[in-house]
C-alpha cells in the first residue's frame, strides 16, 4: 500500500482511510530514522546537532550491530558529544532493533552512570511508542528498568553492581575519573580487574559487544590495557578503534578516520562546521590552556609515559623563561628536512646570548614538502634578523642547500622579502650519527642550564619528555633543536657523553640564589633565577 496521498486521494477517503494511510507513513518515517543513532537523534530530537565525527562514531556503532566486530572503542577530546551519542542514544538505538537485549551502562561514578541510564528511559518514555519499545509496568528505578519485550538497562559505576544482570551491550564511559585517578597503579587494576573479573562474566553468547568510549589518560589507562592484551582490528586483534584527535596527524596516527589532512581540526557540536578559523581557534585555545601532556593525551588521543625520557618534564618546565632580559649574540634557525619514516619536518629557532645560552625562540615544525619547510625556514630567519640557517650535513645536504636558496629567491620575486635583504648564510651541520647519540648531549647542555626556552612550546616540550632512548627515529623537533645547539655551541657536539639525570622541582628557598654551574637538579634550581 502506497503512503503518498495527493490531494485528490485524501477527499475521497474516509477518516479510518486517513489515518490508516498517515499511520503506515509515520511506521515508515520511523523506520528510516533507524539507519543509523545519529540518524535517530537528529529525527527524533530537532535540538541534536550533527558534525561529520558524529556520523563516523555512529557508522563504527551500526558496524557493531551487524557484527563485523564486537569490540569498538571511541577516542575524541572531551565535550565533542561522543558520550551522549555512545551512551545514551546508542543504547536506545539498539533497543528499538532489539527489544529483548539487556544493556549495561558504566562510568566511574554512579551519578555519571545514571545521568546516562536517565537519558535512555527518557528516549523510551517520549519516543519508545513508534518501535513498539516500552517500560515494564513497575520498573521505576532510574538506574535499573526492564522493559516489555524482556530487555533492560542497569547504569552503574565501575566496579559494582552488574551481578545477576545478564548483559548483551556492554558501554563503558569515561572509565577514569581524571589524570590523578588514571595515574594510581592502584586505580588502573581496580577497573582492569573488574573489567575481566565481572564484567566479561555478564556477556551473553548468544549476542554481545563492548564500546568503550573515553579521554585518554595514560598509556596503560582501560583501552590501553585492552589493546595491550587483545590488540587492533587491522592487525589482527579484536577491537575497532575510531581515534578522532583535535588536530588531525595522520602521519603520526594513520589515516583519519574523517579524511583529514596534517593540521585539520576536529569539528565541535557548537561550532558551524564549515568554520574552520573558529575550530582551529577553539583547539589553539585549548592547547594554550593545557600542560604539554594533557594536551597531547587528552586532546590527541596520545598518552606519554611519565618517566624513561631523556628529559624530564620537570625541567623543561624549569628552563622556560620569557621575563630575563638577554642580547642576542648571534641568531639561527634550524632545519631538519621531513623523512627517516616521518613527515615532519623540523625548523627551530633560537639565539646564542650574552649569558652564553642558547635560548629557543620559534617553533616552525609542521608536516611540510621540501618547498614548505624551506620556505618556512626563510620567513623565519627574514623576521628574527637570523644570519644563519643551520642544516643538518649528514644526509642530503646539497638538496637542502638548494631548496632553501630556491625559497629565498621565490619569496624576494613575489615580494615578501625585500630584494635588497641578504639571504643568511648556511652552515652544514655533522652532528653524531646515532639518534641517542645526536640527543643524549643536548639534554646534557640542558641540565647544566646552558638552554632555555623563552616560553612555552607544547609540541616541543613533548617530543623532548616523551621520547625514548629505545626510539629507532627521533621527531623532527628534537633533530632540529639539537642542530641548532650544536651549530651555536659547537663543543657540545664534542667529548664524552654523560647520562643527564633528571632532576625534580627546585626545592623552595633555591630559585635566585648564584651558584657554580652544575648537572644536578639543586644546582639548576639555583641558577635559574638569575
């Protein structure tokens, strides 16, 4: 039976006619919104705002229905609505194709926990009539409901409350409550061994499947833990992952689920899509109000270890200093071209002082061509006055050489460098060959505080505090902040090589005292105040 009536048809019906035809039409409207829960919020709810990260969350959870894998977990920063759309619409989404499922929702509190369960019987309450999906006479409480087709919904906090309850959907949401809860080895088991001990224990053979949607907080936090133990779909293993950061990185984390290229931002619910200024200024807000770790976990998806890293996180915040007045002696900027396995490349820069520390002054490091960077390289030297461009002369020298004059040609012919500036010079380089080698000195020349930094650079900070010795390629930021220190001092490219402790925050009382220079944290802690 056709449910498109024309004028014509509808004065020649009568009433039970008419509404037979509308209700067949409104069945069907209904059963179009289930293509899909992003699809079936933005029908039934007129408020509910549709970004594309939404649509790739909500395609990964009809993937999950169909059963093409059983395991998913979803990565994004916070407030972008992976939560409202995973936990609360996702669950009832699946109740409506399946009635007689039984869901678990969890989350590090029960008060988190039922705000989702809340949700969810607020959907079948208002909406449940249209998919023959309703409340069991009698189920009042707000975190525990079943429902008339034998289904249900139970929402509480990790570690409690699912014994007795037979589970098909499994949500496990924000199941770290913050960075100090993630940190505590002793947090960490408590939701890994409730995770193995008593919720795998609940799942149903006949149908079930786990998302986990959550901040990242620490490389062995819920997802990392199963990742470690079961691994990725694409390798092999067993879970999906949609990993959606603030800025796009492909060539660090692998083709973006969106399509998007090196430095695209993530769209944000309350933020038109096509704005692309506002989304990147909305992310460079965040990134400016977040240490260099919460930043790159949180927003990134890309949890560092604390502790293993040439540098410490305790000094580099220690050698920031934007306030002490210092002349420069000779300025520099260094490159270090895209490659060995990355796409980054590498242009610092910085300046010798008259207090004989080299200070970082600029971070130009991007995903860039052999164009780009050498082209950033210029307008960098151009607007610091620097009189030299370090490059490194181990590999490739005579393309760098050529690329950079190349640049500097280009940019004097359309004008943006006047023609009557002298290029810098260009100095190759030859730092040690092996990548422990080339850094180990550097964060020596740090420790003794012959570096600064005049200011804070979060990617920097760390590519510096993150990597590890073991590493086989070091990020371009660290290759070109090395070049530059080697060609501003050279000694530092010669003599032994010392393991740079690292050092804890300066005990009070120490900051602006003088002292000798030294390799200890005390020592460093005295000097930097003057």
């Amino acid at each position: 039976m056709s449910t498109t009536l024309t004028a014509d048809e509808l004065a020649h019906l009568d009433d039970a006619e008419v509404y037979q035809r509308l209700a067949a039409a409104k069945k069907a409207m209904a059963r179009d919104l289930l293509c899909d829960p992003v699809t079936l919020a933005r029908g039934l709810e007129r408020v509910y705002r549709v970004r594309p990260h939404l649509r790739v969350i909500a395609d990964a959870l009809v993937g999950l229905e169909r059963g093409e894998y059983d395991r998913l977990m979803v990565w994004t920063p916070s407030q972008v609505g992976k939560s409202s759309l995973a936990a609360e619409w996702f669950p009832f989404w699946w109740l409506c194709l399946h009635g007689e499922d039984r869901v678990a929702v969890t989350s590090y509190s029960d008060d988190l926990a039922m705000r989702r369960g809340k949700a969810i019987r607020r959907y079948i309450t208002n909406y449940g009539d249209e998919y023959d999906l309703a409340l069991l006479a009698g189920s009042a409480a707000a975190q525990d409901y079943d429902t008339t087709k034998g289904g249900g919904v139970r929402s509480v906090s990790i570690g409690s409350g699912l014994t007795g309850f037979d589970v098909n959907v499994l949500v496990v949401d924000d199941p770290h409550k913050d960075r100090a809860d993630a940190e505590s080895p002793r947090q960490r088991e408590h939701v890994h061994d409730w995770y193995s001990s008593a919720a795998l224990k609940r799942l149903q053979p006949d149908r079930n499947a786990v998302v986990a949607i959550q901040t990242r907080w620490h490389p062995d936090d819920f997802c990392g833990r199963r990742l470690e133990e079961e691994g990725r779909l694409e390798d092999g293993g067993r879970w999906k992952v949609v990993h959606l950061p603030a800025i796009a990185n492909p060539s660090k984390f692998g083709p973006d689920p969106l399509g998007r290229e090196d430095g695209d931002p993530l769209p944000h619910p309350k933020i038109r899509t096509k704005n692309r200024r506002a989304l990147l200024a909305w992310w460079a807000d965040v990134k400016a109000t977040s240490s260099v770790r919460d930043w790159h976990s949180m927003a990134q998806g890309d949890p560092q270890p604390a502790e293993g890293a040439l540098v410490s996180r305790d000094l580099l915040r220690l050698i920031r200093d934007g306030v002490t007045a210092v002349e420069p002696q000779k300025i520099a900027v260094s490159v270090d071209p895209s490659g060995g396995g990355r796409d980054t490349a590498g242009v610092i820069g910085g300046f010798l002082g008259s207090d004989n520390r080299v200070w970082i002054t600029h971070d130009r490091s991007a995903a860039m061509s052999s164009a780009e960077w050498s082209t950033a390289a210029c307008l960098l030297a151009h607007e610091t006055n620097a009189s030299i461009i370090y490059v490194e002369g181990n590999f490739g020298r005579d393309m760098c050489v050529l690329a950079i004059r190349t640049s500097w040609e280009a940019l004097q012919r359309e004008d943006v460098i006047p023609k009557n500036v002298l290029m810098p010079g260009i100095d190759m380089v030859f730092a040690k060959q092996g990548k422990l080698l080339r850094a180990e000195p550097v964060a020596q020349q740090m420790v003794q505080d012959h570096v600064r930094l005049r200011g804070m650079f979060t990617d920097l900070e760390n590519e510096w505090a993150t990597w590890q010795p073991t590493d086989p390629n070091s990020p371009g930021r660290i290759d070109a902040s090395c070049i530059l220190v080697y060609g501003l001092i050279p000694e530092a490219n010669k003599g032994a090589i010392i393991r740079a402790p690292l050092p804890t925050a300066p005990q009070p009382g120490q900051i602006g005292r003088a002292g000798p220079a030294s390799v200890t944290a005390a020592a460093y802690g005295r000097r930097i105040g003057k």
